[in-house]
C-alpha cells in the first residue's frame, strides 16, 4: 500500500501497471509535450489568427491534462496500483512516492492556473470552441502578471520533476535492470519478457 491509494501486489515485482493506467500515462505525456510545444512557441508569434489558435489549442490541452489527471486518479483509487519493487531501498520507495504525489498535484494545480491567469486577462476559456468556462477573477493587470508568474514557476517546477522523474525510469531500465520501466509499458513489452498483464 502507498500514500496515493491501495496498492496491488501479485509478484515479487510487485505487479504490472493495468491497461488504463499505462494508456492514461502515455496520454498525459503526449498532451503534455503538446502543451509546453505549443506554450512556448506561441508568445513569440506576432499577433494574429494563428497566435489565437494556439493559444486556445494551449488552453483546451491544459484542460484535458486537468479531465484525465481526474480521471486518472478515480481510477487509481478504484484499482489501484502495483507496490514499489521488494528490491527498492526505502528512501528509494519514499521518493517515488512523493514525486508521483507531486506530478499529480501540478497536473491539477497547472491547468487551474492558467484558467485563472485567463480570466485576469479578460480573455474567456470555451474549452474546444463549445464550453465557455466563467470567469474566475476580473480582469486585472497586476493580478495578471503575478499569475503569469506563478503558471510559469508551476510549469518550470512540473519540468524538473519529469526530468528526475525520466531520469530514474531510465536509471531503472538500463543501470538496476529491473521491470519499473516495462511495468508501464504496452503489454507487448511483457509478453516478449514472458510478463503476465492485469
Ligand atoms: C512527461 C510527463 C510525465 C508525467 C507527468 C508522469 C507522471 C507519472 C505519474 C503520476 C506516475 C505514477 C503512477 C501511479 O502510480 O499512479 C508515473 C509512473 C511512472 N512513470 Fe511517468 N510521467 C511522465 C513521463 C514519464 C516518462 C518519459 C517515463 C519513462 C521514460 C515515465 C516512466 C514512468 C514509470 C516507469 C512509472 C512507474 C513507476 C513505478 O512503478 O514506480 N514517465 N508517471
């Protein structure tokens, strides 16, 4: 059992990633590269109606990192997910921990910011061109500038973490040659292992 929610444990390696859990993960990386690409090429295009474009294609990925983050967790709590490995030493453990709470958290936290900085700015979110959000605060130049700040901070924040977070996947995979890495990966990746999947 971790901090984040029951845990299922069927090997000694603690158990594989369920189908969901590893589609979601994958989706939420696709939608993330999508969003810092689009995030930071935007603000030097000249205004115009490609900037506009990309700005609400930036804002409606933001918001389905935030719907399937939702979704996610629901499903984490409802299924769970596998134990640390037996072999991790506890520090090991503890900080895998803490940074998925932490990647958690910024991809709720990230996208609320940026609908606020939003709505400081007087410019409404319509979620894919259908779905008007209201506005949270007025708008507020001052206001705006300190939000801008904190979304970047978050981001900024968001981006270490993934590269820690990377970096120990790898570290995993190629250096310790233990099954953190395949466990969240397609199914293929086990069955050529002789893996079994949930
Ligand atoms: C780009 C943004 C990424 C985010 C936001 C992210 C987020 C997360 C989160 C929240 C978890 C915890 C899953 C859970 O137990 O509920 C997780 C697990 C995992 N992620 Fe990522 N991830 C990202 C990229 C990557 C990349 C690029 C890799 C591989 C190179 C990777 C490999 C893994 C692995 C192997 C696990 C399972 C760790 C374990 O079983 O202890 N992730 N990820």
């Amino acid at each position: 059992m971790d901090d984040l929610g029951p845990a299922i444990v069927d090997d000694a390696d603690g158990g594989r990633y369920g189908h969901a859990a590893i589609t979601l993960h994958w989706l939420t990386v696709l939608l993330l590269i999508g969003s810092f690409t689009l995030g930071l090429s935007m603000v030097g295009l000249p205004f115009g109606r490609q900037k506009l474009q990309w700005y609400a294609w930036h804002k409606w990925i933001g918001i389905s990192v935030f719907l399937v983050t939702c979704l996610r967790l629901a499903w984490r709590a409802f299924r769970g997910a596998p134990a640390p490995l037996a072999a991790m030493p506890p520090w090991q453990r503890r900080a895998s921990v803490l940074v998925h709470g932490a990647l958690y958290g910024l991809l709720l936290v990230i996208p609320l910011s940026g609908w606020v900085y939003s709505s400081s700015t007087g410019v409404q979110v319509v979620y894919l061109g259908l779905f008007p959000l209201p506005d949270v605060v007025p708008k507020d130049r001052a206001l705006a500038r300190a939000l801008l700040a904190l979304h970047l901070t978050l981001n900024f924040t968001l981006f270490s973490l993934v590269c820690v977070h990377t970096a120990a996947a790898l570290k995993h995979h190629f250096i310790d040659r233990d099954t953190v890495l395949t466990r969240m990966l397609p199914p293929w990746r086990s069955v050529i292992q002789g893996k079994g999947t949930r």
